[in-house]
C-alpha cells in the first residue's frame, strides 16, 4: 500500500534556491511487532526502475535490541547473493553482526559496514524506513504494488464459455 507523506519544506539550513521534495512515497512493509527485538525478516518485493522495468528487491529488517528499525537491501556486496544464504539465518553466532551465509562477512547491524570477510569496508545499501501508525514502511522507493489475493468469487479464468447441447 502506498502512501504520499508530505515532508516539511526542508531543513532549516537549506541553501536559498536548493530544492527538497515535497511528496515521498512510503510503502507499508510489516507491522512493527512481528519483528522481535534483536531479530530480522527478509521480504522480496518488486521495484520499478528508471527505465520503468520491474525488478526483483529483496529487503531484510532488522528490530534493534534498543527498538530501532534498519534496513538493507538483502545482498552482500562480495558477489550479490542474499545475506541469509544457505541455512536463512541473518546473524552471526552471538547475535552481535549481520552476517553473509555464503562467505561469512561480518556487518555491524547499525550501519551495514563490512568489518570482516571478503568485501570488509564495503557496506550494505541502506534503504530508508519509517514506523508509522504501527507500520514499518520503506520510504523512497516506487514499488510495484501487489492488490492482493483474488476474491474468492472473482472470475479468473479469461477463456470464453462455450455451452455445448446435444441433439
């Protein structure tokens, strides 16, 4: 579901003829309480791109100990593949890093940097969240937005109906 949040006008300390936008879109992901404290989900959603191309954007969330939100794209900067890999797990044995299933990078969970493995200094691509109403919602991205299950008497079948009589 997408939202349209109108931002403030900008910062205080913008520059005179710098222009911020208006209008963000925000997409709601999850609800906010089915992240535990100090765990993570992955969500695979669609994202449209410049050249307005449908494409595959795998996400993780992470709920903080302290009840903070972060978000990543799902995808180690070493060779692309997803952080949880293998045995779908996120985390490192103590729980203290994001962690690469494939080849065992290290991420500090606060701000996705590498400190340990293959791709150490690089970092995770960011994606911006807000919790809202209870939500937590991507911001910043245009999504192709999914409308749903089908209803239960919707008519999904496209074919034409032939009656055949016997004579």
């Amino acid at each position: 579901m997408a939202i349209e949040h109108d931002t403030e006008a900008g910062p205080p300390n913008a520059a005179i003829g710098e222009t911020t936008p208006k209008d963000v879109e925000v997409y709601v992901v999850c609800a906010a309480d089915s992240i535990e404290p100090g765990d993570a989900r992955s969500f695979s959603l669609s994202r449209i791109t410049e050249t307005s191309e449908n494409r595959p954007f795998p996400i993780v969330i992470v709920r903080t100990a302290a009840n903070d939100y972060v978000g990543y794209v799902n995808a180690c900067p070493h060779e692309g593949i997803w952080l949880n890999f293998g045995a779908g797990e996120f985390f490192s044995r103590d729980r203290a890093f994001l962690r690469c299933g494939r080849h065992g990078a290290n991420f500090e969970i606060e701000t996705g940097l590498c400190v340990d493995g293959p791709c150490q200094g690089k970092s995770l691509q960011p994606i911006a969240l807000a919790v809202i109403d209870g939500e937590v919602c991507l911001c910043g991205v245009t999504l192709v937005e999914d409308d749903g299950y089908p209803g239960a008497f919707d008519d999904l079948d496209d074919t034409m109906e032939i009656m055949i009589h016997p004579d």
